[in-house]
C-alpha cells in the first residue's frame, strides 16, 4: 500500500508539473451577431434582390477550434419569411458549410463556410504556406418566389467566393440591370507565391450543378474530405456534385 500511494503521487506530481508548463487549451466561446436580410446585390454583374448575411454574401466565416461552443445570434429581417440554418460539421475537425433550410434562401445568398481547426500545439498530418477558402455555388436572376414556379429553369451562372461574370449581352438580359464594369463582380482572385504550397478548402452549394473545379497548369493533391484526412492522392481537377 505504502509502495502503491508513493507511485501514484510521484505520477500526481508529474502530471501537475507537465500541466504547468504545457497546459491543455482551454474551450472558448465564440459569439457571431448577424443580421440576415434582402439586398440588392450584383455578384455577377445582374443586380438581383439577394439574402445577405450582415449586408455580404456569402456570409461571414464561422472560425473556430475543436471543442469550442459557437453562439449565433440571428435577427431576421426578411419581414415576410422564416430562417432555418442548416449546420455541417458539428463536433468535427474541418471545413463545413451552413446554409438556409427554408425554402430556396440558400440559393439567393443565406450560406457561408465553418473552419474548425485544431487546438494550439497540435499539429494536421500535412504541411502548406497559406490558405484559401471557397465556396462553389449556382445563381439565379428570379426571385425566390419564381424560382420556386420554375424549378426547371437553368442556372444562369457560377460563382466562386460570392464572385462570378454574367454575360450582360445575353438575349433578354435587362439593360438597366446588368453592369459588366461593376466592381461587385470583378472574378475571384488568388495571388500567389512561386514554390509555395497553398490549402485550399473547398466547398460546393450548388443546387442543380455538377461543377469540375481545376487550377489551369496545375496539379492538386486531395488531403482530405468531409471533414476527415485521406491518403493524400494528385488529381488534375476535382468533381463536385449538387449538395
């Protein structure tokens, strides 16, 4: 007894002093605000009546570490409509996304993306310089109302970050809606530096589309998905589905 006591606070005293100098990371709380609301808004160079999450779309990036307790704080502002928000990847270390689950709000701007990364100390089992998010998406120049009465309809363009170029000399377009020299839609854009790795999280929420995401003269290699490491594999470009 005298032998198990003394082993057993030799192991105390060696956990309270390896506590002491690297101590565990403490869980926070991390608290959003947003207002979700309708705007006007010329993602692609069409203006359109659009849901914005604190006047953006998409909306802010939820960032956070594993294990911490996220708080939103929603106020709707769509008068005449309910908000549902859908969220992916609760408990999950990754990239996820969150979007509307009401009627067809996530295709006019109610979406954005969740980064869960790890807590300080610990380490993923890949290497990269920089990092990049992006979120895959359809769009559409109906309102919600019509996009219901015409579910057949085809999209009317991509877009990559909120970002995407509509031909504004399409037959039927609207003069007075569609502005090509609009700095709302100038392309998303990446600059980069020669010779460094860059991650890239990718997130598809389109709702008709297949899309093939490429990087022209390059090569990607595929490290992860769904919120869970892979056996890291080179793909020249990656296909993304409908959600």
């Amino acid at each position: 007894m005298i032998v198990f006591l003394f082993l057993s606070l030799l192991s105390v005293k060696y956990l309270y002093d390896r506590l002491l100098s690297d101590p565990l990371p403490v869980p926070r709380i991390r608290h959003y605000k947003w207002e979700v609301k309708y705007e006007y808004k010329s993602p692609d160079c069409y203006k359109i009546l659009a849901i914005t999450i604190n006047g953006q779309t998409p909306g802010p990036t939820i960032e956070a570490q594993l294990n911490d307790t996220i708080i939103v704080e929603l106020k709707n502002r769509l008068l005449a409509e309910m908000v549902a928000v859908h969220w992916h990847g609760i408990h999950q270390l990754g990239t996820f996304l969150y979007h509307a689950h009401y009627g067809l709000q996530s295709e006019h701007g109610l979406y954005g993306m969740i980064k869960v990364s790890l807590p300080p100390g610990d380490s993923e089992p890949y290497t990269y310089d920089y990092g990049e998010s992006i979120i895959l998406v359809d769009w559409y120049h109906k309102s919600t109302y019509e996009h219901w009465t015409l579910l057949n309809t085809l999209s009317l363009g991509r877009r990559a970050s909120g970002k995407g170029r509509f031909n504004c000399s399409t037959p039927g377009s609207e003069a007075n809606l569609c502005n090509a020299t609009n700095p709302e839609c100038s392309p998303h854009a990446m600059t980069v530096v020669p010779r460094k790795t860059y991650r890239l999280r990718i997130g598809s929420l389109t709702s008709l589309s297949a899309l093939s995401f490429e990087i022209e003269d390059h090569n990607m290699t595929i490290v992860g998905t769904g919120g869970h490491n892979v056996e890291p594999f080179i793909v020249k470009n990656l296909f993304i589905y409908s959600s």
